[in-house]
C-alpha cells in the first residue's frame, strides 16, 4: 500500500496547528470547533477559498439565526438541536449553498450545546469566532503554503490518461488484451476523465484572480487544456465503438484494413501532438499537411466504401468511422491551438 503525504494534507494540518495556536492566545475554549472548522474550509485553489468564504458568511446567518430561535423557543435537548439542524441543512440546500452545510451544522451545534450561563451576547461572539478562525485559518494557509500548480497538475492528469487511451487503441485492434481486462481499462479510463473535467473547472476558476502572472499565457492554456479533455472524450468514444463492432467489421466488411490504418494514423497523431506541447518534437507543417490529408483520402474510401452496402453494414461500420472523423476534428483544432500559443510565446520571450 502506498504511503503518499501530499501538499493538501501538509496544508490542512498546518490549519489545525494555526487555528489551534490562535484560539490558545485568545483563551478560547471549544477549540475543537475551529479546528474542525478549519479541516472542513480547506479548498483545493485559492479562488475556491474565496467562494467558500462568501458562502460560509452565508450559511453561517442561516445557523446562527436558526440556532438562536432554536434555542430560546425549544431549549438545549438533543431533539431540539437535531430539528434545527434539518431546518437549516434544507434551507442551505434550496439556498445553493451545498459546499458549506458540513460547516453550517458544526456552527448551531457550537451555538446551542449552551454554557451554565446560558446564551448572552458574549457567548454568541465567541461561538462565532471559533467558526471564524477556523475558516480564515484554512484560507491563510491555503494562500501561503504550497499554493498549487494547477497547469502542471491538470496537464499530468490529462496525460496520464492520454497514455492510457493511447495504449488501449493500439491493443484494441490487434486482439492483444482480454475482454474483462479491457473492460477494466475502459471504466479507469472514464474516471481519469472524469477526474481531469472536474480539475479543470479548478484551474478555470483562477481566471478570476487579480494577480496572475504571465495572464495571456494562462489564459492560452486553460483553452488548450480545454481541446485535450475533448480529444479524451472522443477518443474513449472511439475506443467504446472500436469494442464494440470490431468482430463484425473484421468478419464482413472491406474497410477493416482502413480503419486499422487510420485508428494506428490517429494514434501516431494524438502522441505527436502532445510532444509537440511538451516542446519535445517540432512538427513539419507541410509534412504535417500532407499527412492530414492521408488521412482525409482514408476516410474517404471508407465513406465510399459505405455507399450502397446494405444498413447492417452501416450499423457497425459508421458509428466508428464517425468516432474517427470526430477524433481527426478534434485533434486538428488542439494542433492548432498548440502551434498558435507556441508562436505567441516566443514571441513574448523575443
């Protein structure tokens, strides 16, 4: 089993130790409360840090009203407390404010398990400064250490599945990989997708910071990174429909040896590109063209090979040849985009 302490982890104890150390100066009792709170306000950018702030201020009125109305008309019992945390849980909800009902609940529980002295308006304070401390604690932190490099990190989730796509449509066709196997791969492949759509609605989000350096480049990659996750999708779409007409394209169809050829051609594409992004290869534009058009003349003779076959022929033959097309398409805008911030960016190092 691997044992990997990363920069979140590294962050979110260093919030509990801040957190801690404040509420110790200020003699603050219920530290346990901040600390959770600074464990539950830790976000994975900076700009999240920001929306999770605004919507903590927030959730954060519903709790304390409700935990006050809760308090003063139905008392302190256990029953009372769970009432008012349902209330305020569906009021966040239909509010939109999700990402902070783990924070909203920690807050009416703060401020209904009363003191002997029951609740004045100290006492209120001091509930609220723990959630406080806790929040701003975790953004601190969050701003200060390890801030994230969400290019690399997002370009490395891209690759990683990239590779794995790639491996799988050079397999694919050769038979070398058993079905359950394949399977596997295939349900790997979409969360690593998945899990890179996610990240980079992270990175997108930093769009709207005010200091970023170098903001024209930033902005050209998050485009680029944009395209990859496409070309991604469609290529798991080819691969799904390589899986599932390959064995009646090769049984009856002359147009096995072209798809083959342009699944291999699309394959050598795909990684060229990517190197070329890596600044690892330099593509020959006119060598570039003439190899596009290879692959325009391949598809060609499949579609005229279509034309007058009977539809069963077209049922399993077209949806592949389709997927191919879409992942030529897609593929051709990312080399473009790449050649384009390549050009821009030795410009601005002239």
């Amino acid at each position: 089993m691997e044992f990997n302490i990363g920069p979140r982890m590294v962050k979110t104890g260093l919030a509990v130790a801040l957190t801690l150390l404040i509420t110790g100066m200020l003699d603050l009792k219920l530290e346990i409360v901040a600390a959770i709170a600074s464990v539950l306000a830790m976000q994975p950018s900076i700009m999240r840090s920001f929306a999770y702030i605004k919507e903590v201020l927030l959730s954060n009125g519903v709790a304390v009203i409700f935990a006050l109305l809760g308090t003063f008309l139905l008392g302190g019992h256990p029953l009372s407390v769970g009432a008012v945390v349902i209330i305020s849980i569906a009021i966040n909800i239909r509010l939109g404010l999700n990402k902070t009902v783990s924070l909203t609940v920690l807050t009416i529980m703060a401020m209904m398990l009363a003191s002997d002295n029951g609740i004045n308006f100290i006492y209120i304070i001091e509930r609220i400064s723990l959630i406080a401390i806790g929040v701003a604690s975790a953004f601190v932190i969050n701003v200060v250490v390890f801030p994230p490099d969400h290019k690399k990190i997002l370009y490395n989730m891209i690759k990683n599945t990239s590779d794995r796509i790639n491996f799988l449509l050079r397999v694919i066709p050769s038979k070398a990989m058993s079905i359950p196997k394949q399977k596997e791969e295939d349900r790997e492949i979409e969360k690593l997708i998945t899990k890179a759509k996610d990240y980079y609605e992270i990175i997108s989000d930093e769009r709207n910071r005010l200091f970023i350096r170098k903001r024209a480049n930033f902005l050209r990659s998050i485009i680029v990174y944009k395209h990859m996750i496409q070309v991604l999708e469609k290529q798991y779409t080819l691969i799904i429909h390589l899986e599932k007409n390959l064995k009646e394209i090769e049984h009856s169809s002359s147009a096995k040896f072209l798809i083959k050829k342009l699944v291999n051609e699309i394959n050598a594409y795909s990684e060229n590109v990517f190197l070329m992004f890596e600044d690892k290869i330099r593509l020959d534009t006119d060598l570039q063209k003439e190899a596009k058009a290879a692959m325009r003349l391949t598809i060609n003779n499949i579609i005229d090979d279509l034309q007058g076959a009977e539809f069963e022929k077209w049922s399993y033959v077209f949806p592949v040849a389709n997927s191919i097309i879409e992942v030529f398409n897609e593929l051709d805008k990312l080399e473009r985009l790449v050649r384009v911030k390549e050009l821009k960016e030795n410009k601005t190092t002239d």
